[in-house]
C-alpha cells in the first residue's frame, strides 16, 4: 500500500528542528496527513512535488473513491479527498482541460458562492475549486477539494493540463512512439523530427489566446476521423487508419523527445476503468501521409491525442468545453 509522509495539524501545529517551519492550518483549510491513502478523511490530503520536480502534469478525479490523484511527468506527487456531484447533478466523465483560471473566481449560478482556486474544465459549469467536504458526492457536478490542496494545486496547473474525470482511478503508463505521431520513420530522420519541437513552448508558459494554441488531436474509431482541435476550433480533420478493433477510451499528453529510444515520449492515461490492463500502443493508429504531414506544424509538448469510439458529435468534444466526454 502507498504511504505519503505528511503533517496532521490541529488549530495551530509547527515542525520545530531540521531547519523547518510548517505553516499553521486548520479543518477548514484541509489537512496535509500522513496516511495510507484509503484511510483519508474529508479534508485530507497528500502532498510531494519533490517526488517529481518537472513534467506535464495531469489530474485524475475518481468518482468511486471520492479522491483526486496528481502526476506530474508519470509520477504520483498527491492525493486528495475531493466531493464530486450529487444524484441528479452528477460530475460528467471523460476528459477535459483546464480552460481558465481564477484564484477569486465567485459563481454566476448559485447565489454569488466563492470558488477559491478554480480551474475551469467546461463552460457551462464544471471546474475543480475549493469547497465543503461532507465525505460523499455533495456538490452541483464540480469537483471540490480542501482549500489548502486547491491552492497547491492551482500552482502546477496551466491552461491545457488535462484532467481525466473517471469511475476508477489508473496510473499514468510511460509510452515511447517511433515516430512524432501517426506515422513512422528512419532513425537518420529523428533530429528532423526533433527540431519541430524546439521552438514550442509548453502550454504552462501560454495565455489561452497566445499565438500557440493548445492542441488536442481526437481519434474517433465510431466515425474513422481524426480531428486536431487549437483552443476552440477544430482546424484539420483526417481519415484514421487503425486495426479495426476498438480503441479504448485513452488519452496520451506528449512529453518531448526520448533521445534514448529516439522517438517521442508520451504518458498514457485510460479513462474507462481499464487501468493497469490497457494496452497502449499509438502504432495502432495511423493516417494518410498528407494529413501527417500537415499534423506536424500543430504538435506541441503537452498536447492531448484522445482514443474514442464515441462518435465526434459536437455534444462531445469542443476544443474550449469538453475534449471527449462520455
């Protein structure tokens, strides 16, 4: 079982001795523990970024646990209790990303309530922010968190991270594709490959409406199209050549390059409650060269490449609302 050291504060705690200091907190705030995972209470949480300093972070909310699990570069950094949607207001599943972001953020809905530290996943209302935890799903379909754990989380999130809302919780899977995607080549041709990515900067340094917008390309084996979304227009659409079973329902965030296997480097998400048995493999799928080609100038580290057999109704995806929900 996973361990994560932590702190349990009262009304007011301090760590004295090895030169640290832990700030002061309360119930209120949520509470830093050290716990095995399943044995947290509402307001609880977990919290290590010096597991993994660097890397593309992704969220996973996992309805069935009631808990909120952070990766960064592959590696889980936190675990927190979370309160999703009640009966008749249920948190929608599928894949998001991160839209805005708004530390004073108040709701236009529900009487003008704070949401302190939201990151927004869907227009309509949808957001991971700070809010009660009663223990069970409590809210009207957001995400809340403890109030410390959504500071922190605010912190390493960026316009574009994904989250993956789910029934079950599975961990990140390290994938390394021969090629920059949907296509192979030569091992000569990798510094070519390689170059493409050297003047993008990773979505962490964007606004939203920055002259590089954020990627999401969508395999859809229902309709046989690939779909490249920028922010919240689908710009390029493409045939999808695959091995004719299903995909799945997985998502894979472009990490950069993988200079030992000279080839791109992806973390690899499920969202179907798979887990640990889904098979990732992104040479399943393919396209024409000529959509190929044209898919390198939108690449970028920390794109999304989404697996559905969902078809691409516009109810489903749209690049500022939902990136595929199911």
């Amino acid at each position: 079982m996973t361990q994560d050291l932590g702190f349990r504060p009262g009304r007011r705690a301090f760590l004295a001795g090895a030169g640290g200091v832990l700030l002061a907190a309360s119930g209120a705030l949520g509470q830093h523990v050290f716990k095995e995972l399943h044995e947290l209470q509402p307001g609880e949480f977990t919290w290590h970024p010096e597991r993994q300093p660097r890397g593309p972070v992704a969220v996973i909310v996992s309805l069935d646990e009631q808990r909120v699990h952070v990766y960064r570069g592959g590696v889980r950094i936190a675990v927190s209790t979370c309160s999703t949607g009640k009966p008749g207001h249920e948190t929608p599943t599928g894949v998001f990303v991160v839209l805005q972001k708004d530390r004073d953020h108040r709701s236009s809905t529900y009487n003008n309530a704070p949401m302190p530290n939201t990151n927004r996943l869907t227009w309509d209302g949808i957001a991971l922010h700070a809010g009660n935890l009663p223990g069970y799903p409590a809210s009207h379909g957001c995400v809340r968190l403890p109030l410390r754990f959504s500071a922190l989380l605010f912190e390493v999130t960026h316009l574009g991270t994904p989250v993956i809302i789910a029934d079950s919780h599975s961990a990140p899977a390290e994938v390394v594709h021969p090629g920059l995607v949907l296509s192979g080549y030569a091992e000569a041709e990798f510094e070519e490959v390689l170059a493409t990515l050297e003047d993008r900067k990773h979505p962490s340094d964007w606004a939203l409406d920055d002259a590089h917008p954020i990627t999401s390309l969508i395999a859809s084996s229902y309709d046989a199209k690939l779909v490249v979304i920028e922010n919240d227009r689908a710009v390029a659409e493409g045939r999808l050549l695959w091995d004719g079973d299903p995909l799945g329902a997985h998502v894979y965030v472009l990490t950069g390059a993988h200079d030992g296997a000279r080839g791109m480097h992806w973390a690899a998400l499920s969202y179907d409650g798979a887990g640990a048995e889904a098979m990732h493999d992104l040479r399943r799928v393919r396209t024409e060269p000529e959509f190929a080609r044209d898919l390198k100038r939108h690449v970028h580290p920390g794109m999304l490449f989404v697996f559905t057999d969902l078809p691409l109704h516009p109810d489903r995806r749209s690049g500022r609302d939902f990136v595929i929900m199911s």
